[in-house]
C-alpha cells in the first residue's frame, strides 16, 4: 500500500456516544447525483470557529447525515482526532478522504459507498508545488466510479480553498489559482468528467475586493458552467454574515449536459433547524446541485446496425474499423462517447469542430457502439473491428 492510501480514512469500530441530532430535512433526491460543498469553520479545532465543539460536532453530523447528499466537498477540517470520529459515525453511509498537506484547514471529500468506488492511484493533492497561491492549502482531487446502472463511468472531484480576506493580494492569489486550475483540468483531465466545488471565497459577478473584475473570469469567459451562478444572479449568499456567494460548484463541459439546470441552491435556512446556526456551527451555508444520475449509469445499446433520434446528417466510417474512426456533422460541436459490447466507455470527447478522428489501434476486435450527442439530440451507431 502506498503511502496516500495508507492514508485513506475509512475508518471503523469507533463508539463514542452522540447527542440527539437536529432534525434536518432530506435535500437530496433519490434518483439524481447530489453534489454539494460546504466550509464547516475550523470544525474540531478548539481554539478557532464555533466554541463549543460537541454543538459543533453534532450538527455536522445530523447535517451530512439527515439531508442525504450524495457527494459532499468539506472545507476547514481542522482536527484529525474529530474528522475520524465524524467518518466512523457516517461509515454506514459514506466513504471519505482527506488532504494529506500540513497546514491545519483541511479539505475532505463524502461520497455514498453504494454509488461509488474511489479510485486510489488518481486520488491526491493537486499543485502542491503552488503552495503559496493556495494559502497552504492545494486542491484535493477524488477520483470516483460509478457503482450502479449498467455503465461504469468517473468523476474527478477537485475540492478548492482558495485565499481568503478582501485585499489586492488575495485577490491576485485567487485569480491565479483559477489560472493554475483551468491550466490543469484542461491539461490533465481534458475530455474527463470532473467538478470543482468548495469554497472558492469570492463571487462570480463582481469581486468581494472593491467589486473588481471576479477572479474566476477565466472560466466564464471560456463557457464552463457554474451552477452556483444561478445563485449568484439570484442574489444568494453561502457566507452567513455579508451577501456574497463565496462557496461555488463548477463543472467540466462534458459534464454540461448532465447538469439539471436550475437545481443549484444554498441551504440558507439551516438556522431553522439549528439554532443560532451561524455561530454554533458554522458561517457558511452548504451549497448543492443536482445532476442525472440516470443518464451517467446507463448505456442505452442501440437495436440493429444503426439508430437514429432526430440528429440528422451524420457520417462515421468506416465500418468495420481499423486504426482509427472518422465522425462527421454538418455542424460544429459535438459530444462522443464511445463503449464496448459490456457497456463500458473506453472513449469520451468533446469535438470543437464539425469532424472528429478517434484514434482505435489499442481496442481489441470486437462489437463498439458510439453516442453522439449535439444540442440534445442523439445518433448512435453499432461499429465492428
């Protein structure tokens, strides 16, 4: 076992008493994939945040517990000795990792052990070397597979704290975090499914330091969706005392047609089902998405050698195939995924312009079938090599 799994907390067995749990609401929606990030304020560290731990410990746990999130991005984890306590009382239901770097604030990643398998080698903390830019605290990246349906698919989860305070330098160290980010997600993980979440500690519209130009422009001027932005523009606050999105959820283009719009929200009202919330247990609110879960899990095999849904005008050849497939539109932009006779995707891209060349040398003979999807409609083909 290498030293980051040695380092993989799933730990058991632990049985330390708990206090009745606030009563929560259920947030999260059986059928969908329930992404969430959240800043728990120095949880588990005496000296700093709430000052009364158990208060602390306690509604963290009946939160993660009782509102049945899917995937759950945790920042300022302060206290090992508490996160472990946290992660034995939620085994039944979650699975965890957590930052392996020095500083105290921590991040940490939750997800449902019946929908995913983590996926070790690929799990760990990203720009380490830009240390100074992420405040001590560089990104920790989850890999994770799917479990359930009968399509294995994965999402790399990228957990961010970046600077915090409103001034010109942490407002440049933010901005070059975005930088480094975008510079690494479209180096390493082009053509994956991932999603940043955490908190990114300024908004989307205008910056927290002097309503300057948002440090994540890069982003939003190249087309990534943040669901988080609708509650920006709706006027939503995740800090609990100014009126700013600080904690945000961004995703991969390929994820773009996975994600429900309109579904972003914060869990503002928390403070009804814990009193004095914001100082009892934490400043930020929690902040959640929805995606389908469905379409992630499920390959729909096409009947016969070709199948058409309303997407006109497309040509792949040749068929029966070699070292490589062709893909042509008659417009540009495109999404192709391509599985094997099993239902697993050995190929996933996002083409830019109208043509498309897959490189096949390294697939076995056998049956593939391709999807291709454009502005919501489909075409899927049954291909030989």
């Amino acid at each position: 076992m290498n030293k980051l799994n040695a380092i993989f907390f799933l730990v058991f067995g632990l049985n330390l008493g708990t206090v009745a749990a606030q009563n929560f609401p259920k947030l999260g929606n059986d059928t969908l994939l329930d992404v969430a990030c959240w800043n728990v304020e120095w949880f588990g560290d005496t000296g700093n945040g709430p000052n009364d731990e158990t208060t602390q410990f306690n509604n963290v746990k009946a939160l993660l517990d009782k509102t049945e999130l899917d995937v759950l991005g945790l920042c300022e984890i302060s206290n090992l000795t508490t996160y472990n306590t946290l992660s034995t009382q939620l085994s039944s239901k979650y699975d965890t990792y957590i930052s392996t770097f020095s500083a105290t604030q921590k991040m940490a990643l939750y997800w449902r052990k019946n929908m995913f398998d983590v996926i070790g080698f690929e799990t760990l903390n990203i720009l380490a070397t830009e240390n100074f830019t992420f405040a001590s605290r560089p990104p920790l990246q989850v890999c994770l597979k799917t479990k359930t349906g009968n399509k294995i698919d994965t999402i790399y989860f990228i957990v961010v704290h970046l600077k915090a305070i409103s001034d010109l330098d942490s407002y440049n160290r933010r901005k070059a975090a975005s930088g480094l980010l975008k510079t690494y997600v479209e180096a390493t993980l082009k053509d994956k499914k991932y999603i940043i979440l955490g908190d990114w500690n300024d908004d989307l519209d205008a910056s927290t330091y002097q309503s300057a130009e948002t440090p994540f422009k890069n982003f939003l001027d190249a087309k990534y969706t943040f669901p988080s932005k609708e509650l920006t523009d709706a006027g939503k606050s995740s800090y609990a005392f100014n009126v700013n999105m600080i904690d945000h959820i961004m995703n991969s283009k390929t994820l773009d047609s996975f994600y429900l719009k309109g579904s972003a929200k914060v869990f503002d009202n928390a403070a009804t089902y814990a009193t004095n919330f914001s100082n009892t247990t934490s400043d930020h609110w929690p902040v959640f998405a929805f995606y389908d879960w469905k379409k992630l899990t499920t390959l729909t095999i096409p009947i016969g050698k070709e199948s058409y849904e309303k997407l006109a005008e497309v040509k792949v050849w040749p068929n029966p195939f070699s070292n490589e497939i062709t893909i042509q539109l008659s417009t540009a932009g495109f999404e192709v995924q391509v599985f094997n006779i099993n239902g697993t995707r050995l190929y996933e891209s996002i083409a830019i312009q109208a043509e498309k060349t897959i490189n096949t040398e390294d697939f076995p003979s056998g049956m593939y079938f391709i999807s291709i999807n454009q502005n919501g409609q489909t075409f899927h083909a049954k291909m030989i090599k």
